[in-house]
C-alpha cells in the first residue's frame, strides 16, 4: 500500500462516501458544527475592519454569486467565500480539531456556501443530504494533514489544510471523478499558503489566511473542470505538503486505513470562549478553582499555568499595554485577566482600546505566570495544569486532562444554541428571533432539504 499514491485512498474516501454511509452521530455532530460556525461568522460580522474587506473584495469580483452572510452584499463566489471565511475565523471563536490544530469548518463552510450559490444560479441544486456530507468529507481530508504528524506546527494549518478541505468538499459536490478530484486538489496546493507570523503579531492576515485557501478551492475545481492537470503526488511527493510543510514528519498511512471508520468531525471541539484555544485551559481552570474554594479575584497573588510546547509556544506570549484585539486573543495572561475581571471571556471584551487597555485586566494578566511543561509531542494542547496561589498562603491546583469545549468535555445542545443565540446577536446588525429560529430548525432539519439554497437564505439578515 504504501508504494501508492496517497491521494488515490483520499480520491476514493471523496467519491464514494454517500450519506447513508455516514453513521447518526457523524450527521449530528455535522448538524451542530454547520450551526456554529453560521453563528460566530455571524459574529463576525462585527470583526475589525469587515466593512472595509467587503468593499475590497467586491473590487476583485462584484458579479452576483454569492453573498456575505447577514449584511448580504453579493459578489464573486471567490470575494464571498474570503469574506465570509475572514468572519468566522476573525473573532477566534469557530470550532477547532486539537488533534489536527485546524479550525477546518472555517475554510470549508464559507467555500462551500458560496459555491453552492453560485452553482445554483447556474440550474445545479445541492440537496441537504449532499451538503453533509461533503463537510464531513471535507472536514476528514483538511484535518488528515495536522493528524498524521508528530511536526512541531511551522504554518497556519487552518489555512494550509483547510483548503485541501475546502476542495474536496467542493469536488464531491461538483461530481468530479477520481482524476479530476486529483487535478482540483493538486490545483489546490499550487495555490496553498498561510504563515504563523500574522498569528505572532496579532495580525488580521490570520483569518485573511482561511479567506485565501477557501477561494482557492473554488477556483482548485473550476480548473479541473475546465480540464487542467494538476499535480498528483502531493502529499508525500519530493515536494509535497508533508515533506515540506510538515517536515516529512507523518505516518499517514495509518490515517487513511481507517478513512470512513474514524470520522474526525467527532473530534472537533467547541470554542466556548472568543480567544486562542490554547488560552481557553487558563479560564476553565481559574474557573474551576474559584468555584470549589469559593476564592475571589482580589485574592490571588499569582497564577502558574504549566502548558505543552504548542500552548506556551503561541500563546504564552507578554501581555502588552495597548494589544490590538487580534493579539489580546492570543495571549494567555490578557485572556486570564478578562476572566478574572469579568467571570466571563465573550466578543466584546477585545472590542475597542477602553476594553483592550483596561488597567484592571493588565494588572491581572501581571499575576500569570506560564511555564513549559516536559511533554513531548509538540502539537498537544493538553494536559495543563493551571495552579493559584493566595494572598493568604493557601495554593490550590487543578489538571485538565482535556479543557471545556473538548469532545470527552463537551458544550451541551442546550449550551450550543445559547452560544449560536448568543452570537446572532453580536453581528453587525441585529438578527430577528425570527430569523434565528428559523435557522436553528432548518439545520436540524437539513437532511430532509431538497434545496440548501433555502438554508443559505437564512444566514442573510432584514436588509440583506
């Protein structure tokens, strides 16, 4: 077997999955995922600088294919689905794969829904069967790339493998056979890019990152269709994406024996807070302990948080006295201080400079400590241990093996509509009961759809 092509195992995962080889829970937790992400890309809508992308990314491509989800500006079905991409990831609440380190629903929904509408003015229905089922499929090739190497995370995977998502999700949408499906994702990594150092600087090019892959994949299938090669030995090729992205550290062999058995869309985690997953262990375990010893905020004298490599590597950055949002996001002590601040971490605490140089919540952030643990591998987010000691003396700590919002540590379905209600109310304008009912029902419902037009309708708000 391994003297094959890879990409053959994964071309025929695509093709030939149907809906009905997807088991109850994989199309449950599809359902609950699809409903998330259209909730925090709703939130989005209120990230930095959407209105000025969206007028710029209607210069690149304002024919009407698709829409920007809740303003609805119509534009490119490209310009959309970086839009839209830019506003699930820009707020860092959409779900995310540990295992994989990739938040693949970001890349993969946006390309997906503006493809589909743009198929759709052209005669071609996508039924909400056919929808599962790509995004379980796509969500199974984007996060194969982070799964199968023990690499220490060098580029933006949310962007580099979410794109391979994002493309095949498409292809399997769009019909292509096996050699075309080859040619789309091998035009897909011709066009594959995203570096860490946006996430370093807290710049927004992160999320912009996720907009440039989800584009590509539409632009990845409509050069298969229209008959282009691309290359085929991507993977593990002398010049493949895990020779050089992932430093030819993988075992992906191991992976694709157990494509459609192992379904990674049950492996994804909720974010239940707006920040850097790897910040979310400090406030689950600050929450923990205040809620046993009953201590206050004013109370503590320093916190030490005892992280993996990944965790203290990209988030156990200094907090600085006038972050921009982006940065504050991705910095563990600045999280910490929102939560001991305001028992909470939600959308606006990282909007506008009152909340993001608030002395109170630097003067806490000044408390944390965080510390390198001895784990080996190099892309765990856990355990961690996040440790408080007292004005008084008294030290209480707590371990994690796995933080909230973690599939062995899930959101409810009744904390997973609060979070989609809750974020339907954050975006740029206000979205109706009505309207959040509706899409609320509709996902619930999606298998039964014979159009997914109508549920793309539903993420337009009242004057879109």
């Amino acid at each position: 077997m391994k003297d094959q092509n890879p990409l053959d195992a994964v071309a025929d995962h695509v093709i030939n999955t149907s809906f009905e080889d997807l088991p109850p829970r994989v199309v449950e937790k599809v359902k609950t995922f699809l409903l998330d992400t259209i909730g925090v890309g709703t939130a989005g809508t209120s990230g930095a600088q959407v209105a000025e992308l969206i007028a710029l990314a209607k210069s690149w491509g304002d024919a009407p294919e698709a829409s920007v989800w809740l303003t609805g500006e119509r534009m490119s079905a490209q310009s959309a689905a970086i839009v839209n991409a830019y506003q699930i990831h820009c707020l860092e609440f959409d779900c995310v794969h540990e295992g994989a380190v990739l938040h693949p629903m970001a890349t993969i929904l946006s390309a997906v829904f503006a493809w589909t509408e743009r198929e759709a003015l052209r005669g071609r229905i996508i039924s909400g069967r056919d929808l599962i089922t790509a995004l379980a499929i796509g969500v199974d090739v984007s996060t194969m790339l982070g799964v199968v190497t023990d690499a220490p995370l060098t580029f933006f995977r949310p962007a580099t493998a979410g794109g391979f998502g994002a493309a095949a999700a498409i292809g399997k949408l769009a019909g292509l056979d096996a050699v075309s499906l080859k040619n789309a994702l091998g035009a897909q990594y011709a066009q594959t890019s995203g570096t860490l150092q946006p996430h370093v600087e807290g710049s927004p090019m992160l999320g912009l990152q996720v907009g440039f892959n989800a584009r590509a994949a539409i632009g990845a299938v409509d050069l298969a269709v229209a008959g282009f090669r691309g290359p085929h030995d991507i993977l593990t090729g002398p010049y493949g994406y895990l020779t050089l992205f992932e430093q030819n550290d993988h075992d992906i062999w191991s992976f694709l024996e157990n494509l459609g058995k192992d379904w990674q869309v049950l492996n994804l985690a909720h974010k239940p807070y707006p920040s850097g997953r790897l910040t979310h262990g400090v406030v689950d375990g600050l929450g923990q302990l205040m809620d046993t010893y009953g201590f206050l905020s004013d109370d503590i004298e320093k916190i030490e948080c005892r992280v993996p490599p990944l965790v203290h590597r990209l988030v156990g950055r200094e907090d600085v006295p006038s972050p921009e949002a982006n940065y504050a996001k991705l910095c563990l002590r600045f999280v910490a201080g929102v939560f001991l601040k305001k028992g909470t971490v939600d959308v606006p605490d990282f909007r506008g400079m009152s909340a993001l140089e608030d002395e109170d919540i630097h003067l806490y952030a000044s408390l944390v400590d965080v510390v390198l643990d001895d784990n080996p591998d190099q892309n765990a987010l856990n355990p961690q241990t996040v440790s408080v000691r007292l004005k008084s003396g008294a030290v209480y700590n707590v371990t994690l093996p796995c933080v909230y919002g973690h599939p062995d540590n899930p959101l409810s379905p009744d904390e997973n509509e609060e979070k989609f209600r809750r974020c339907m109310d954050q975006g740029r304008e206000a979205s109706s009961r009505d309207q959040v009912d509706a899409l609320i029902a509709a996902v619930a419902d999606l298998d039964s759809f014979a159009d997914v037009s109508n549920l793309i309708s539903l993420t337009m708000g009242q004057s879109g």
